[in-house]
C-alpha cells in the first residue's frame, strides 16, 4: 500500500486493503455479494 494521505473515511482510504497481497482485489464482486446478501436478509 502506498503511502498516502489518510482522509478518515474507510469508504475512501480502505484500510482492509492492507491485509492482502499485491494482486488486485476485485471490489465490486465484493460489493455484489454484500448487496446479494443484504437484500437476502431483509
């Protein structure tokens, strides 16, 4: 993770990133399954 300036918002900075390797972790396939999820349980 490069080392940038931290706005305070996790939506922007994401800090979970920094628990995974290099490769590109795709967000919006997470995003879907959230969605899914939620609108599963409510």
């Amino acid at each position: 993770m490069e080392n940038k300036k931290l706005t305070g918002y996790p939506s922007i900075d994401k800090p979970w990133l920094k628990y995974y390797s290099g490769g590109k972790v795709d967000i919006k396939k997470l995003e879907s399954k959230a969605l899914k999820l939620s609108k599963k349980n409510a």
